[in-house]
C-alpha cells in the first residue's frame, strides 16, 4: 500500500450512538476528473492519535475500475475532515 494522505469529500451516516460509517467519497486525481467510490465493505475500525489529534482509522474495501481495492481513510475527529491515507 501506498501512502497518500489525500483529502476527500466523504458522505457518511452516523448512528444515535455516534458510530461513523463511511458511504462513499469523491477521489480527485490530479489532471483527471473526480469520481466516486462506493464503499463496499468495512473491514475494521479503530482510534489512533497522530501528532496528539484524535482520529478514526478505517481499513475498507471497495471495486474501482473493476478490481477490489483495500485502502485506509482517516477521519481528524478535531477538523471534521477525512483523508485516504493508505491506497
């Protein structure tokens, strides 16, 4: 896996719990049209600080261009903002 560290339009649902569960996001790749990317599976969660800012790591797992990709998407807890860190 590559390491990115891209910010990303997300659209996620979040439970009354506060459980965040990523949907799909918009990937902008330089020179080239952005695209969304359905989210078709989660396969784990969990916390993280990074440089003391709280985040939410989630290792996924969706088809782009006809291939099942796994990737890793950050959300800054603090920001509000997502990031696809590891592709």
């Amino acid at each position: 896996m590559k390491i990115l560290m891209k910010s990303v339009d997300m659209i996620f649902s979040s439970s009354k719990d506060g459980i965040i569960t990523p949907l799909r996001f918009r990937l902008s790749e330089d020179g080239e049209e952005s695209r969304i990317v359905k989210i078709d599976r989660i396969i784990d969660r969990k916390e993280e600080k990074l440089a003391g800012n709280p985040m939410l790591v989630f290792t996924l797992q969706s088809t782009i261009d006809g291939v099942e990709r796994i990737f890793e998407m950050k959300y800054e807890v603090n920001s509000f903002k997502w990031y696809l860190y590891k592709m």
